[in-house]
C-alpha cells in the first residue's frame, strides 16, 4: 500500500512512501525522497520527488508517481515535473518521463493520473490556473496537452464551494479554484472521465480519440481541440467533486464529495443514473483520492484542505491526514447513509 505527501504548505520528510505497520517508509529510497525546500539549487529535481500530488498502480506492476513538482501550488521547478515508473517486483524506478513547458505550464498543477488497461498510455489532469488533460504515449514518453482552457477543464465560475455551511474562501476573498482534478478509466480502458472540483459537471471522451498517434511518432493533428471538444460528453451533474474512480469489481463511478463529507456513486449503466450517497461521515473532512485494492476494497484519503492555514487564519501548518477504507454492504456507521463504512 503507498501513499504520497504534497508540498502544499510546508516542507515534507517524505514524498512517496510505503506503508509498513501502518507506519509510512520512503518509497522506493531514501534518495528519491530527499529533496527539501531549502535545498532546491543542491537537488537534481530531475531524479528526486520535487512536489507529489499522485500514486497509482497500473494493471503492470508499477507504481506511477506524478511529480507536480510546485511546492505551496506555486511556480513549477524547472525540469520538476515528471511521470515516474517504479517496478513493483524490485523496487527500482524503470522510467521517468519529464514535461516541458508545452506540456506543464508555469501555472500547472498536474493532479491525478489513470493508466490504460494495456500500460501504454497514460492520462492526466492538471487543476492549474488553465485546466487541461495530459495524454502520454508510456512507451515513447511522448506527451500532449489537449482542452487547454477548455469549458470542461476550466473552473464553472457558476459554482461556489460550501463547507460548514458557508462559502470556503481565503482570507483575502478568494473561493476554491481548482480545474480539472478527478479522473477516472473505463475497466476496458475505452472511456475517459473528469471534472473540476469548482464544477458540478462530469464529462466523458472516448479514449480513441486521444490515442491517435504510432509508437514513434506522435500526431498532435488528431488530438486538436476542435476535434476533440466535438467529441466530449455530458454525463451529469456531480455537484463539486474531486476524487473519481470507476471500480473494476462492480462498474460502478464513486464520487468524493467534500461540501457533504461523502463518498457517492454513479451507475454509469443509465443514462443519466444520479447519484448516491455510499457513505456520509464528518470525519470524512475533504475526501480527495480513490484506490481500490485487490479485494475490491475502496480506499479514500481526506485532505483537510477546509481545515488549513490557507483558508483558516492561524491553524496548524500540519495538518492530520487519513487514509480510509470503505467497505461496501456493511452495516453503516453511526452518523452515516447508505450501505458503506469507514474505518
């Protein structure tokens, strides 16, 4: 099990780690993790952890980690942002794929990752102040940025997100920003899902449509927005989300819902099949990140994004964080909805 610490507002003694005892140990060394703030001009961050947004593991016995490499969600260290690959049999990273500027901007914060069912391609999406998806050939490490600024990548300026009761705002008046965040693969790996957390809008694209280049030559024609943005479909209406993973056990999309403290579901077999509250819990304090184990155990993370310094004057630099498991067809814990619990 791995689990990844974000430069969000302080420095971190870890970026990637394996839990072991339920205690987290740098993953897959020391030496990848040893990047610190202050030491910025002494560390290659070509080959150490510069900011961590994201861990997956892919059908193919690797873990990827995406680097967004922007301590504190500020400027992108140069040569920072990355793709890696770490053989999960010997511990040992097999590929780094770097982004240039074409691809992770300035104002970049590449999020979350989802890998094809094959292990060729991978699929980001990046929340920064121009929201777009990433599209990466894993054997060529080719990489486009398509829907740059798009509708469906971009913040819906229609959308204030509520916590406690009341809008979530900085000090200075500013709301939640963030762009295209949550991700989610088909099993069969033919479907993209996304959306922002400041939206209320799922979206879909078939994958062909992103996958339109050779091994050895990458074809940005076939991936112009003007193609694609023929091709994006409105699934629903999901309310301010951030977290999506679509199950490989039971088909179903589960949601996070940070306004509510919840995880949902989507029936992505009818058209238009709602959503339901799997469970509702206020110790779920801004669920963030999906993961599903072998077992079909879905495993969340809570951010506590509400409860830090940004948004509330004078907390804690370090906040708690939780990782979670819901356990689907259990009695509820107290306080919940529907037919999941937490522990």
């Amino acid at each position: 099990m791995f689990v990844n610490f974000p430069r969000w507002s302080e420095d971190a003694p870890v970026s990637v780690a394996e839990l072991k005892d339920g205690k987290p140990v740098a993953y897959p060394n020391d030496d990848w993790n040893s990047w610190r703030n202050a030491r910025k001009d002494e560390v290659d961050p070509k080959t150490h952890f510069v900011c961590v947004q994201s861990v997956v593991a892919d059908g193919q016995d690797r873990l990827w980690v995406v680097d967004a490499a922007a301590p504190a969600m500020a400027h992108v260290i140069k040569d920072g942002a990355k793709l890696v690959g770490i053989d999960l049999k010997t511990n040992q990273v097999v590929k780094t794929i770097p982004f240039d500027t074409s691809t992770v901007m300035q104002a970049s914060y590449i999020n979350d990752v989802r890998i094809s069912p094959d292990g060729k391609t991978a699929y980001l999406t990046d929340s920064g102040a121009e929201g777009a998806l990433i599209v990466v050939d894993l054997d060529s490490g080719s990489a486009k940025r398509v829907l740059s600024g798009h509708p469906s990548t971009m913040p819906d300026k229609s959308v204030t997100i509520q916590y406690d009761g009341k809008p979530l705002r900085r000090p200075d008046g500013r709301g939640v920003e963030f762009s295209a965040d949550g991700i989610a693969l088909s099993p069969d790996g033919k479907t993209l899902y996304w959306q922002a957390i400041k939206g209320k809008t799922l979206y879909s694209l078939p994958t062909d449509a992103l996958t339109g280049w050779a091994t050895a030559s990458f074809v940005p024609e076939s991936l112009s927005d003007r193609t694609l943005s023929g091709k994006i479909a409105t699934v629903g209406e999901n309310g301010p989300a951030d977290g999506l993973l679509i199950s490989r056990k039971d088909g179903r999309m589960y949601v996070t819902s940070p306004q509510d403290n919840a995880v949902k579901v989507r029936d992505l077999t009818k058209p238009d099949g709602g959503l339901t509250t799997l469970v509702q819990d206020d110790r779920l304090r801004w669920p963030d990140t999906f993961s599903e184990g072998p077992d079909g155990t879905i495993y969340v993370t809570t951010s506590h994004i509400q409860d830090s310094a940004d948004y509330k004057p004078g907390a804690p630099i370090s906040l708690p964080t939780e990782l979670w498991a819901i356990k689907a067809n259990q009695a509820a814990v107290p306080g919940s909805t529907g037919s999941g619990t937490t522990r």
